[in-house]
C-alpha cells in the first residue's frame, strides 16, 4: 500500500519531463508575458479574494506576472465568452463556479460558450460548502427542528439568497426536494444585500459561506444549523452536516481554473503543476482552509470529469424546480 504514493509520484516526473521535453522540441518558453486570471465577479468577491492569492504565489514561481482581471456581469457570461474566445496560449485563463460552468448552460438558452466544449480543464481548485444560518428568531435550533418546523407550517419560513440561480438558490431548492418542505425564496443582488436582510430579521434563512456570516454567529446575531457537504467541515467540527438530519444532502460550490480549448498540453500541465505548487503553500492553504474550504487541486482529466457530473448535477436541479435568472 505504501508503494502507491511513489508510483504516483514517478508518473508525475515522467509527464513533467514529457512536458519540459514537447517545450524544448518545439522552441516554446511559457511564459514569455503576464498570464491574466479572469474572475467572473467584482474586485472584493471571494473569488476574486481566492484568485489573487493564487496569482501571487504563481507570479513568483512562474517567472512572469499573473493578474487578476475582473469581467463582472450577466452571471459570469461575460468573462467565460471572454476567456473562450480568447487564443489558447495560456495567457488568458478563467477562475469560475458552478453558476458559470453549471448553471447557466442550462438556463441561459442562447449562451455564448459551452462549458465542455469550448474550454480545457487545466485544475479543480477548491470545493467549498456554504453554511444555513438562521436568524435567532427562527424557534428551531437544529436542522432537525427546523425541518420538522417547515413541514408544519409551510411557506411560513422566508430565505435570502444571492440571486436567482445562486449557489444559495440550489441550495434552498435541493433542500426543499429532498425534506418536501415549502420555504419561500427571495432574490437579493448579491449577498451582501441578502445578509442585511437575515441579521436585520427580514428573511429567516440564508445559505451563505461561513467567512461571510460566521463572525456574526459569533456575536450572536445569526445561528449556524448545518454545512451543505456530505460530511462536516474540518474547520467547523462541531457544525453538523445537513446529511446527519436530511441523508444524502451533498451541493457546493466550487472553483476551477481552465483556459480556452486547443491549450496545447504541455501548458496545461505547466499551470496544473504551479497551481497545485501554489494551492500547497502554506499561507494559502490557510486563507482557504479558516474560510471552511476544502482544497482539491485535481489533475486536468479529473477536473473533466467533474465537470461533466456537476453539469448534470445542477442542471437536472434548476430543470426540476423550473429556476430562472433575473
């Protein structure tokens, strides 16, 4: 069993060598000018936080600057149709969620770009879960409580999400099929808004990552009922999994890097292996790590394949619910 890592880790120098080998038979240096990291959401995001801790670490072992460029807008379409179009060089690259890869190709029915087809995984970053916090209003104190609380009285029970389509939105949506409860959902423009709403006692719900409400749990202005992963954070060991009260509960959001299709391989697998250097550092795991996200780093072929699932994941999801996008 003890061979196995070994045997991992020699098929990981042979296909580094096979890459440093395709650069030096074809005359390339990559890279020879700043790499851009598209972000699909404003400066001050998460993403947008997660990305440039990324680009930091990457720009000092990469040898060139990787920069952070933010293309907000119309659900993150316009940076995918951005990065998709652009020339598969490995100088523009694209840092998005499910809402982009997974959401919108199923909600969206003129959609600029495929997420399969028009893109080359390159990793599967982080995978992050989002948290159900409830105002302290709310009588039940476990999800348990509160989901015997929505079968007894229906559309009694109101939760802020950061938008039609949201992960929040997915969430809410998944919960309701699998407890057969009716809560009401209402759309916020973006979760900021949605959050002022919860503490303030307008909504009494509200899926949201922990870094964004947990300190208010804290303070005593929000209670915490469960994280949306299939198992309990490793951070968050006292906070139970929405699967201990609801079996089979499992959605998250998560993040993954990919450049647009033709990348040759040899650049795909320069910038998998500088991100999983990046991702391993100390420092960034601890940024990831105290905000309750899991660290993934995939190879390309994994990411692929997640891909695909989580395509079929959250479109069957928006599909079933009839979802809409403002």
């Amino acid at each position: 069993m003890r061979r196995v890592p070994w045997i991992r880790l020699i098929v990981a120098i042979a296909l580094m060598l096979t890459g440093v080998s395709s650069f030096a038979q074809s005359g390339a240096a990559y890279p020879a000018k700043a790499v851009r990291l598209v972000v699909p959401y404003a400066p001050g995001a998460g993403a947008d936080l997660h990305a440039r801790a990324l680009a930091q670490k990457m720009t000092e072992t990469m040898g060139q600057t990787v920069i952070v460029e933010n293309r907000s807008g119309a659900n993150g379409t316009l940076a995918m149709e951005f990065v998709a179009k652009s020339a598969p060089d490995g100088y523009a690259l694209i840092y998005a969620l499910p809402a982009q890869y997974s959401v919108n190709p199923v909600v969206y029915p003129k959609l600029p770009y495929d997420p399969i087809r028009d893109f080359e995984p390159v990793t599967l970053a982080v995978r992050a879960p989002l948290v159900l916090f409830a105002h302290p209003s709310v009588p039940a104190k476990s999800m348990a409580e509160l989901i015997k609380l929505a079968q007894a009285k229906p559309e009694s029970l109101v939760l802020a999400s950061a938008g039609n389509g949201s992960a929040g939105h997915l969430c809410l949506e998944l919960f309701k099929t699998q407890s057969g409860t009716k809560v009401l959902h209402v759309p916020y423009k973006g979760a900021a808004p949605s959050m002022i709403d919860l503490i303030a006692g307008q909504a009494q719900l509200s899926f949201l990552a922990w870094s964004t409400a947990g300190p208010f749990v804290k303070s005593g202005k929000l209670r915490a009922l469960g994280v949306t992963s299939a198992k309990r954070a490793t951070v968050l060991p006292d906070l139970p999994a929405i699967a201990e009260s609801l079996p089979g509960y499992d959605i998250a959001n998560w993040y993954g890097i990919a450049g647009p299709k033709g990348m040759p391989r040899a650049i795909v697998s320069r910038l998998n292996a500088e991100l999983l250097r990046a991702l391993s550092t100390a420092d960034v795991r601890a940024t990831f790590e105290k905000e309750a996200i899991d660290i993934i780093g995939s190879s390309p072929e994994v990411f692929g394949d997640y891909l695909k699932s989580e395509l079929v994941k959250w479109g069957g999801l928006v599909k079933s619910s009839g979802l809409k996008v403002d």
